[in-house]
C-alpha cells in the first residue's frame, strides 16, 4: 500500500527537494505553503505537485503516515491551524526534513561538505564527478546544479553526498542539520563567523561544527578540511582522527600548481597541475572562474582520490566536464553583449570571492556591482565595518534596499546607514529601486564594463526583468 506523505512549507529549496526523494521511493506526497513562486514552482510542477496555497487543518490528507514540517518563523502552532493540527493529531508523525533525510538515507556510505561558504559548489562538483565517473552517488543540494534535472535524488548505491546546513533543523529542533546525517566523512570549507541573527558569537557558530566533528571522531571518520581559512584549519588541527588537507597554501596533502587563469571572452579555461603530496597530476582544466574553483576541485580531489572513489584520469575528465551551479558566478542573459554574472553574495567572504574571480579574468574591464544586502549577516547593524572593504577593487556600486522580512528580529541596518557607510571608502556609489534598475543600463557600455549581481534575494523580484532588459538594450550580433 502506498504510504502518504504531507509537507507544510513545501515551497522551501530543502522542502521541495525532500518531496522528490520521497517520490522516489514510493511515497504519494502532498504539500502545502503561502504562495509558490519561481523557482521552487517551476519545480514541483515539473515532479507533478501542485502544492495547497494557504495553511489549514484539512490540508493533512487522512490517511497520512509522515508528515515533515519546514523550518519557517510562520510555522508554528501558535499562529498556524495547520501546524496545530498536525502536532496535536499526529504528533507521532511528524518529523523535520533533516530527520526525513537521515532515514531515507540510513543504509548509504554518508558525506557531509560543510562550512559557512563553498558547500553547495563542493557538493554539486563531487556528486558530478561520482556521476561522470559512472559512480551511482545519491546526494542533496541546496541550490540548482547544472547538468542534474533534480537537487536531490537517491541515486544507485554509490556514496550519499549532503550539503550540511548548520542552519536550525526545525522550530522545535535547534539542532544543526547537519548533526543528523552521521556521515563517515566531513568536507570542511570554512568556518568563518555566518547567521548572526542565529549565532550571534563566532563561538557560539563553533559549537554545532565541533559537535559534528566530535561525532565523526567517535566513529572514526575522516576530516577533510582547507588549511586556506584560519577556522577550519585550526579545527583540522585539532581534529583527532584521519584528516586530509587541500588549499592552494603550502604543505597540503592536495593542492594545484602552475595555475593559469582562463579567458572567459576567448573560451579559453582555466588552467592547473594538481599536487597529490609529491605526486603531479597535469593537464586539469575548468570553466568555473577564480582560484577559489581551484581550490574547490582540490577539495574535492581529497574525498575522490584518496578515499579511491575516482582514478586521476576519471577525476581529470569529470572536472574539464564541470558546468558549476545557477548564482554561483554564471553567466547571465547570454543574448546580450553586456557581460554579466551573478554571484551567491550572502556573506563578506562570498561577495569578495566573487568580486576578486571576476577581477582576475576580466582585468581590463571596469566592475560595476549590483549589490543587495539579504541575508541577517550583511543588515544586521553590528556588521556594518564588513562594508568598509567588501567593494574594494570595483568601480560603480548600485546598492538595493535590505528586505523588511524578520528585521524586527535583530538590529537591522537602513539603506541610508550602508549606503553612507560604503560612501565612505568608495568615489561612485548609488542606490536604486526595483523600477528604476534600468539606470544601471543606461550607464553601461558593452565594451567596457562586466557587471557582478550579487545577492541571495533578487531585487525585489526584478532581477529577471532586468536580465531580459539588458539583452533588449544590447543584442549580441
């Protein structure tokens, strides 16, 4: 008999991901939430769910067997009838999405990339190699992959790759997500201070990580980290288990040598000689842009070869196939002459990786940033000082408005604040509004400029529109 499976808050990125893993395995699944936009829409209508707009009671269909509850402020049965009805009639059956993903996943060789930047590049670049390679992997990602039609599958009975969150797992679970897979191996990218509004000290962020390292060391699994960022080095330091190393720094187990940046304008890519120990392995090559992407791959490098998962010669391939993800540096509105990319600006450390990427492979060009602060850890008041260098090296910066939602949370910054504080160490900085993003083209030359959107929002809901824009005002000939 079919098992019935109902999602509240099924219009989340993890949420509607999980909804396809339990298809997958059988399971007739439901699902509800406020509104259903791009692109989470496009999705579940893709996998053949038309999710209940709007929380009520009778939205649980009788029978159900599991019901998963997102992690969302509004969810709560204080103000939600059908949260209520689902903690007071079917307790028992409830469970939070990360919990859903340890069962489903109980029976797989687990792999946890974590970290507070890089984990969902890391996890799509793995999982591709797996796939390349003809490896079976079954994995979660928490963004859109390239080359993949899901975020999430359960693959063949290769090993189960996770992009560990070590966001909140549910509003009754403050637990990091992360904490319920119990892999056998963590890929640590960083551990640089993130989610202020949730972890509001460096060491209070810390806690969740060394309580997953300390779990994989009672099961003796292996860390591997980046010895590039202080954090996740000291944690590899101290970790007492098997470990690996990768960074571009010296003394790595696994690092890249003879590093020559590609020309995206020629289609030339980028470069490299990866170092296993004494070992060269030469002749690697990628699109992605930066020498974070390197680094990147030698990360990746340190799970597929030295766990044997992948040979050199499988490995080299699978990267030079590598297409990356949607937001993280990607070209945009194709049909134009204008250069444009967009990057995953949620952090300092995001935004400043993407502004150095695009540098180096565009030196000659002016850098114009479109930039909106979304996330807590870019409006909240006590990081304004990330803005005195966070736009170092560009020319034009247009700032968006921050988002009203949750800013009675914590201590929200004004436009006017970023705006006066980023003016303060940068000569052209505007503001502009969703209407107005049509400024920004009209200051724009198509020989000259490249423009960097950054943000983990988008504008208002605008970004689309000025994407189509950009190739009205600039056909490519």
């Amino acid at each position: 008999m079919t098992k019935n499976a109902h999602l509240i808050g099924i219009c989340g990125a993890g949420m509607s991901a999980v909804a396809h893993l339990l298809q997958e395995q059988g399971w007739a699944v439901s699902g509800s939430d406020e509104g259903a936009y791009p692109p989470v829409s496009t999705y579940l209508e893709k996998i053949g769910l038309e999710p209940m707009i709007g929380h009520r009671a009778e939205n649980i269909p009788d029978p159900v067997d599991l019901i998963v509850i997102g992690k969302h402020a509004k969810l709560i049965p204080e103000s939600n009838d059908e949260v209520r009805a689902a903690l007071e009639q079917h307790k028992d059956k409830v469970k939070s999405f990360p919990e859903v993903l340890a069962d489903l996943t109980a029976t797989r060789e687990r792999m946890v990339v974590a970290g507070s930047y890089g984990k969902s590049t890391l996890t799509t670049l793995i999982t591709h190699c797996l796939a390349h390679a003809g490896k079976a992997p079954g994995w979660f990602i928490g963004a859109i992959p390239k080359g993949f039609e899901h975020s999430a599958s359960m693959g063949g009975d290769g090993p189960f790759i996770f992009e560990g969150d070590e966001y909140p797992s549910a509003n009754w679970d403050d637990r990091s997500k992360f904490l319920h897979y119990l892999p056998q191996t963590v890929l640590l990218s960083s551990a640089t201070h993130d989610h202020v509004n949730i972890y509001p000290t460096l060491a209070s962020y810390h806690a969740p990580f060394q309580q997953l390292l300390t779990g994989l060391a009672e099961r003796q699994g292996q860390l591997i980290a980046c010895m590039d960022e202080q954090y996740a080095a000291n944690f590899l330091h101290a970790y007492p288990g098997p470990k690996l190393s990768y960074g571009l720094c010296k003394g790595c187990n696994y690092s890249a040598a003879n590093i020559v940046l590609g020309d995206p304008a020629a289609g030339e890519p980028t470069r490299f000689d990866l170092l296993v120990g004494y070992e060269v392995y030469p002749g690697f090559t990628t699109t992605e842009l930066g020498r974070h992407a390197v680094q990147n791959i030698c990360g990746a490098a340190a799970y597929l070869l030295g766990q044997e998962l992948l040979t050199p010669d499988e490995l080299r391939a699978a990267i030079a196939d590598f297409r990356g993800l949607n937001r993280r540096l990607d070209r945009k509105a194709p049909a134009s002459r204008l250069v444009i990319y967009e990057g995953f600006g949620s952090s300092y450390e995001k935004a400043r990786a993407a502004i150095g990427a695009i540098r180096e492979h565009y030196p000659a060009r002016r850098l114009t940033v479109m930039f909106e602060p979304h996330t807590f850890t870019w409006r909240n008041r006590a990081a304004l000082g990330q803005y005195d260098t966070a736009f170092d090296d560009t020319g034009t910066v247009w700032l968006f408005a921050p988002p009203t939602h949750g800013e009675g949370s914590h201590d929200q910054a004004s436009l006017e604040e970023i705006e006066s504080r980023v003016r303060a160490r940068h000569s052209d900085v505007r503001s502009f509004t969703g209407d107005a993003m049509g400024e920004i083209l009209a200051d724009a030359d198509p020989q000259e400029d490249v423009i960097l959107v950054l943000s983990s929002g988008s504008f208002g809901g605008n970004l689309s529109q000025f994407l189509k824009d950009a190739e009205t005002h600039f056909p490519s000939d």
